[in-house]
C-alpha cells in the first residue's frame, strides 16, 4: 500500500533531521533508530568467511532527464567490468555487489536516495560514487557521522579537497585544482613570467582561480590582470588587451567559451602573439555551436587555432599491464565491447570508475586481512568506528598502476596524470603530458605549433631606442664648425701679426681677440652639443649639460661684450666734445668686459648649486616593430633639465637681452663717427640684427623640433655658425680688404671728418680734424678753436682778394698796395701749414716762390724796361700780372690743405690757371686763378 500525503511529508522530516543530527555528531542514536527502522543487523562477521558479498553503494544520477545523466550511464559497464576482473583474479575472498541509487543530480532526491539506502538498504562498506558537485558535498560532509567514506570517480569540484569540512572523501579523478601545477610547469617550460586570468563567475571557476594565484605567486609568476565576468566577456578581454596581457588563462564553460574567442576575433587578440590555456573537459566539438555568437565557425576556428586546453588524462597512455594484468588500452578494448553491448555512450570518467571499484576491492581486503589478524587468538569486536578508520587509512595507503596510470592519493586527492592538447586545423592533438607523482611534464617532439616562429611572448617586450643625432649630419656640421674655428684662428693670426699697424691698433687689437675667442668658445659649443647618450655615458652626458651650456654663455658674453666695450669707448670720446684729457684705455675695457662675465659667472654658479642640470629620458609611446617582430619599440630623449628650468632660462634671457639692447643703444648712438678705425657701429648693428633675428626663430624653432633631436641640432648648430661666423665677417673683413687694397690709408688720409647732429638744432656744423690721436684726444678742443678762427680769416681775405682783383682791373696804380699791405698776410696765411703734419715742404717751396723767383723773372727783362723808373716798372699791368699768376696758385695749394680743402698732391703750381671753373668768369686780359678761395 502507497503511503499517504501525510506519510510522506513526515517521511522527509524525519531524512532532514538525520541529515543535522549527523551533521552535528549525533549519529548513534540516529542510527539506532534508523536500524530498528528498518531491522538492519549490526554484526561484524563479514571480514571472516570466504566468498562474501561486500555491499557497495553507488550513487549516481541515472535518470535521462537529470544533468550530467550522460557521464553515469557510460559508468555501469566500466563498474560491471571492473567486478568481473576483479573476480576472475582470484586474489580476493570476496565479491563486490553494487547497488545505483539515483540522485537525479538534485539535492533532495539525492538526500532522500542516500538515506533510503543507510535505512532500508544492506549494510553498506563504502559509498561509490558522487557525480554532482552540490549532492556529493552534501552527502560527503555527513560521512563522518555514519563511518563511512566515499570514493568518487567523477566529482571534480576544488572544494571537496578541503579535508577539515570532507575527511572521508576520497576520488579516483584529480581535481579541477590538479591542473594548477601542471599549467605553472608549461608556463616555466616556455619562460612564460607575466599571465592573465580570465573567469568565470562560478564557484567551481572561482575556486580553481584562487588556487591557481597561489600556485603562480609560488612560482614567482606575475598575474599582470585578473578578469571575471558574468555574461558578456568582451569588456573584461578588452581589458586584458589594454593591460598588454599575452598569456590568458581561462576559466570557464564551453557555452562561454564560444563568445570569449569571439571577443579575442573582434579585438585581434589572436595568432603569434597570444597564447590561450583553457580547460581541456570540453565535449567534442564544442565550437560548433556557433550560433550562439555573432561569430561564424570560421571566425571562431581562426580566434582558437594554437589555444592549449588542460585536463586530466582519463586513460593512461603507457603500455604497461596494471592490477587487472591489462594494458589500459586492452582495457579499453574491453570497454569498449561492453558498452556496445549495452548500447550506452561512452563517458570520460569511466576508466577513473574502473580503478575505483579496484581501489574499493584493494582497500576491503586489506582491511580484512587486518581484521583476521587483530581476531586471532582471542575474543574481538569491531565497531564501525574503528572500522571506518581502518578504510581511512588503508586508501591513503593506495599505490598501484591502473587503465588511469599511477593511483596514488595525498590528503584524498589524487596524484594523476595531466594532458596537454593544442587546437590545430580544427582538431585537437595531445602535444605533452605532466605526472603529477613525479613532477614531471613531458612533451612531445615537434608536436607544438606556434602561430609565429617562435613562441609568443609573456609581455609586449619594450625595445627602448634612443632618438640620436645622426653621425653624418654629426659630421657635417662638425666639419663645417672646424672651418669656422680655422677662419677664427686666421682673423686671430691677422690682428696679432698687424697688432702694430695704425688701423688694427686703432680698432683694439685685445678686444679683437676677446670676440676671436668668443666666437671660438661658441664654435666648440657645437661639438658639445651633438654629443649624446650614444657617445657618452649617462654621467658624462650629465656633465656634458653643465659644460656646454657655461661654453656657449661665456662665448656669447666675450664676444659681443668685447665689440660693446670699443662702442663705449667711441661713444663716451665723440659724444662729449668738451672733455679735455680723457684717455680711455684698454684695460679699463677689459674690466668691463670681466664685470659682465662676472655676472655671467654669478648666474651660472648659482644655477649649478641651487638647481643644477641633470640628465632627464623621456619616453614617448610604443611603436610596432618594422620587421614585423614581436616587441615594441619605445622612443625616448635624453634632455638636460632642472626642476626650474623656465625660469633659469629667463635670468639668462633677459640679461642677455639687456646686452643686445645696450649695444644697439650705442651702435646707433655712434651710427655717425666716420672713423672706420675706430667706430664699428655699422658692422655692430648688422651683426645684434643678424644675431637676434637667428636667436629667436632658432629657439622657436628648437622648442617645436624638440622630439626631433636631428632637426633641433641642425637648427641650434646652424644658428651659432651663422652668428659667429658672421659676427666675426662683420668685425675683421673690412679691415682686411682695407689693408689689402690700401696698406698705408691710415697714414695718408689723414682727415678724419666728425658730423653730430644737434637734436635741438636744424643745422648741422662741419668740422675738421687735423688729427685724432687713440692716446691724445685732448687736443680735440684746441684744433676747434684754430679751425674756427682760421675759417673767419679765409672769409676775410677772400673778399680783400676780391677787392684787389677790381682794383687790379681799374687803377694800377694801387699796385703797391697789394705788394705792402697783403705780402705780410700771406705769410701769416703760409703759417696756418704748420697745423698739419708733413706739409714742412710745401711751406719751403712757397717761400722760395715768394723771394727768388720774381727776382730771377725780373731780371731777365728787356734792357730796355730797366732804364725806366722803379715805380713804372714794378707797377706795370704786365709785372703785376706775372707776380699773381705765379704767387696765387702757390698760396692756394699752400693753405687749403691746411683747413681741409683740395690736397696738395692734386695738380701742381704750375697748371694752367684755366683750369679753374670760377677762373674762366674772369677777364681773359688777367687770368688770375682764385677758384680755391
């Protein structure tokens, strides 16, 4: 009859209450009641006679409709299979019976299965079985109550290893966990550092991650990401991507792995540069299940092509006969038969199954044998208890070859034999195996395909190139600055050789050297500049920084700080016409120049301390190899900076700008000296405008090239060649052509013309210098004064001259007048020569002029004029005329030279007074030359 309702409501009370109490340690009671229930014996008499049947619950889901019900069915021949070798050995005093309770891989059925058998059922020795994780905890954690153990042939899950919560269980099959060491020696094997993890949200994946961390931190391998997911993989591949992750260990089911290859397709997260290590339990063919993504087959198969998949080895593959006396490929033959006739599926696990019902048989019998020894002799019972931890302690014993390999168990677990396949052209093909007992992974010869020609790499390895100043541009410019430093030594050779020659020694021969040299410091800035990490060492190339930039200061300082230094001087003589006595030498230029490079030095030296220059990399993003290898390269620069660059930059900026600005101030201060000696205001301004101009475009240039090292030192270097070297053109050229073309000009033009423009006057005031000495200028302002009056006394003379040429065409008898009255004047006039040098000559002749030769004229005459009286005869219109036309030319080639008029060496006393312009307005009778007047 049926049970009721009612009965069976309490029915399952009752099971969930013995389930707690024998959780919780109250199992002899509950045995009690559960014996009395269902009327179950209690002796202990079954180890003692021969041919026994032992009982052996089996638990599994056996129903088609139940999850996993494919892996149990393929179970039953291997368990029927293993039973009937195990009694055609005989080495056993007993039989094995198995009974299959069906949990239908659910937790009540499975409660109420296990329960059915400890009450109604025989008096189980073990329980076999355990397919489902979540029924096999629940029933492996109340095992203890009961004394029994467990072995499963088919429960993977990490979590039964914990022995504290499940001490009686034990499992032919390694755990999901066993793969962990055997990954971390395929990753060792290939060097593999630095990996990724991508799981899962599930507890069985869960689980397998976390032990695998710990595996990999004892390895000392880097888990450079850690990804979980829910549904939609893409994200989390996506960041593994972005994290440079190429070793991705996944967990996760087949169903998901269909859309994390997908993912790996669409991100090109696939072929020689990624490795992919995912569970090896698949089932057959799994990929073809496309329709699940938005990826066709074809697209999936490309994204799994070379991906390793790890699982245990369900039949060993070793040729060697084990405890049945069969290889495990004759085993398998044998299988294989049984199953088909049975027409069941084939499982995975069914090989774990057959050692299993061996390890039970082992176990059992050495426990009897234990018993049987432990009886002889005198009275002894045994209770379940001590039973239950003879079996503990016989399986952990356990050691043997079975179709599965080595069976052996440490802590429960057991030590078996991992595989390793790669996907190729579709399929999967066993390229290594790891022993778990030996800690060994073998692989196989030239089994191994890798996308590329090597394997990929754990990381994107970063090739740092450095960005370096070419060395035939290098070359180039250096060839080019040895030139300009040749040019330099030969413009130094030049004014040391004509240090003594007027013109060079007018111009400052030592302030022509301090530009030289400083056009030379800049030069050899150059050399320093090209020189990089390339050439030196960091320390060096740090010290290089320091050194070339005190080069370059220094240079440019000397340089135009010397050419500033002669402008003063130039602009403090002929802008302050009334100092008398000031002499302006050398030295005290050369302090001046020393005072700005003492400010120089004052910046530099402060600079150095408080903030020096140090050699700073930086990096700039990752770039593809160009040959297509695998490794990335990673520019960087070598840069000489500081913490406050900026504003070290503007002190050096702003003095020297000052000094630019200085030196415009007296270049167009002193922009109308015409002394091309002494002034080179002209050359300075052409060379602050050439050298600003290049300065500004050149360090806005430089900034913008400043990823561009060859571009930046062509531009730097090009910049310092230009302005040295035009620079030192502008200074040493014209004096060069100067005394090439003319080597005595600075002794024979001698007058030096001086124009000031008066800012309050309209009118400008021509003056004339006699002479302007570079160690005597106090005679400046004696030469104005004689220049004035001796100007005043022309003006006056030339209208008495004017006066007596009238009188001359009128009244020849004032004759006389000019001879008395005017012969002193003109030698008061002859006397302005000796303002001049080198005119003492000139003043002999005209004396001469003036005294013998009228007398050597007139003695000539006709004896017939001397017989007339002296006053008809001196006064005569032709005496009178003969004595102008040879005295006049005289006296104007006497003096004009003297007040800055036509040289003497211009035409002769004796040319022809028609000559003169102003001469041929005169009356032709008389012909007196007064056009210098």
């Amino acid at each position: 009859m049926a049970p009721s309702r009612r009965e069976c409501r309490w029915e399952m009370i009752f099971l969930s209450g013995c389930v707690l109490l024998s959780i919780w340690g109250l199992q002899p009671a509950l045995s009690k009641v559960c014996n009395d229930y269902s009327m179950h014996g209690q002796d202990n008499s079954w180890y003692m006679g021969k041919d026994k049947q032992l009982p052996i619950m089996v638990l599994m889901p056996m129903n088609e409709s139940a999850l996993m019900s494919g892996i149990s069915q393929g179970i039953e021949p291997a368990v029927k299979l293993a039973i009937k070798h195990i009694h055609e050995s005989r080495q056993y005093s007993f039989s094995l019976v198995t009974k299959i309770y069906d949990t239908e891989c659910d937790n009540a059925k499975g409660l109420r299965a296990f329960f059915d058998a400890i009450c109604y059922g025989p008096k189980h020795l073990m329980i076999f079985g355990g397919v489902c994780p979540s029924v096999t905890s629940i029933i492996a954690e109340s095992l203890q109550g009961w004394n029994l153990v467990q072995l499963s042939f088919a429960a993977t899950t990490p979590v039964l290893a914990d022995k504290k919560k499940y001490p009686s269980f034990f499992r032919t099959v390694p755990s999901d966990n066993a793969v962990n060491p055997a990954v971390v020696k395929f990753l060792n094997i290939y060097k593999w550092s630095r990996v990724g993890t991508l799981t899962q949200d599930v507890q069985r994946f869960s689980e397998v991650r976390n032990d695998l961390t710990n595996e990999l931190e004892k390895a000392d391998i880097q888990i450079a990401d850690t990804e979980s997911f829910s549904n939609d993989p893409c994200v989390n591949v996506k960041k593994l991507k972005d994290n440079d992750v190429r070793i991705i260990i996944g967990q996760f089911d087949e169903n998901h792995a269909l859309k994390v290859f997908c993912c790996a397709y669409n991100l090109n997260m696939y072929g020689s540069k990624y490795q992919w290590i995912i569970p090896g339990w698949y089932q057959g063919n799994w990929w073809e299940q496309a329709n699940s993504t938005n990826c066709t087959t074809k697209k999936l198969l490309t994204a799994m092509e070379g991906y390793i998949s790890v699982d245990f080895e369900p039949l060993s593959a070793r040729r060697i006969k084990g405890i049945s006396g069969r290889t495990p490929q004759e085993y398998e033959q044998d299988y294989t038969r049984e199953r088909e006739q049975e027409g069941v599926e084939p499982s995975k696990f069914h090989g774990f199954a057959y050692d299993g019902i061996w390890v039970i048989a082992l176990t059992l019998k050495r426990v009897m044998e234990h018993l049987r020894k432990e009886r002889e002799g005198h009275n002894f019972t045994m209770n379940d208890l001590e039973v239950g931890r003879l079996v503990l302690d016989f399986m952990n014993e356990t050691n043997f070859f079975g179709v599965t390999g080595q069976v052996m168990f440490r802590n429960g677990e057991r030590m078996g034999t991992i595989k390793f396949n790669q996907f190729q052209e579709g399929h999967e093909v066993k390229v290594g195996e790891y022993n778990a007992i030996a800690d060994v992974l073998d692989l196989i010869n030239n089994t191994m395909r890798f996308q590329g020609v090597e394997p990929p790499k754990d990381r994107t390895f970063v090739r740092l190139q450095r960005w370096h100043i070419s060395v035939p541009l290098y070359s180039i410019l250096s060839t080019i600055t040895i030139l300009g430093m040749l040019m330099a030594g030969a413009f130094l050779f030049f004014n040391i050789k004509n240090r003594n020659h007027r013109m060079i020694k007018m111009s400052s021969p030592y302030m022509n050297n301090l530009i030289i040299l400083g056009g030379m410091l800049s030069y050899a800035s150059i050399f320093l500049f090209g020189l990089d990490g390339s050439f030196v060492s960091d320390k060096e190339f740090e010290a290089l920084c320091t050194v070339r930039t005190w080069i370059l200061i220094v240079g440019y300082t000397t340089a135009f700080g010397a050419m500033f230094a002669k402008t003063w001087r130039v602009h403090a003589i002929f802008k302050n016409v009334k100092m008398k006595k000031k002499i302006i030498k050398d030295q005290k230029l050369m302090v001046i120049v020393g005072s700005m490079l003492l400010v120089d030095l004052c910046i530099l030296i402060c600079w150095q301390i408080v903030d020096p220059l140090k050699r700073t990399v930086e990096e700039y993003s990752l770039e593809p190899d160009p040959q297509g290898r695998d490794f990335a390269i990673r520019p960087f620069l070598e840069h000489c900076e500081n913490t406050h660059m900026t504003i070290w930059l503007g002190i050096v900026y702003a003095y020297k700008g000052l000094l630019m600005l200085f030196g415009c101030f007296l270049a167009w201060e002193t922009r109308n000296v015409s002394i091309p000696a002494l002034n080179d205001s002209k050359y300075i301004g052409m060379s602050v405008y050439n050298v600003g101009i290049m300065c500004i475009i050149g360090a806005a240039v430089s900034f913008l090239t400043r990823d561009q090292p060859n571009v930046q030192f062509c531009i730097v270097a090009l910049v310092i060649i230009f302005c040295s070297t035009i620079t030192l053109c502008l200074v040493f050229v014209p004096k060069f052509i100067s005394m090439r073309t003319n080597p005595d000009a600075a002794t024979q033009n001698r007058r030096l013309n001086f124009t000031q423009n008066q800012k309050k006057e309209d009118s400008k005031t021509s003056t004339s210098v006699t002479s302007v000495n570079q160690a005597n200028t106090s005679r400046l302002d004696g030469l104005q004064t004689d220049n004035h009056r001796l100007r005043m006394r022309i003006t006056e003379l030339d209208k008495e001259l004017e006066e007596v040429t009238m009188q001359l065409q009128d009244t020849p008898e004032k004759t006389p007048y000019i001879k008395q009255n005017h012969y002193q004047d003109l030698n008061n006039i002859l006397s302005i020569s000796n303002f001049t040098e080198g005119k003492e000559v000139e003043k002999t002749i005209l004396k001469n002029h003036l005294e013998q030769k009228p007398q050597a004229q007139w003695g000539s005459m006709d004896p017939s004029r001397i017989s007339r009286g002296p006053l008809e005869d001196i006064n005569s219109p032709e005496h009178v005329q003969r004595r102008l036309s040879l005295q006049l030319p005289i006296l104007h080639h006497a003096y004009l030279p003297s007040i800055g008029g036509v040289d003497a060496s211009c035409s002769s006393p004796n040319a022809s007074p028609g000559s003169s312009p102003r001469h041929r307005h005169m009356p032709p009778s008389y012909r007196v030359m007064v056009s210098g007047l």
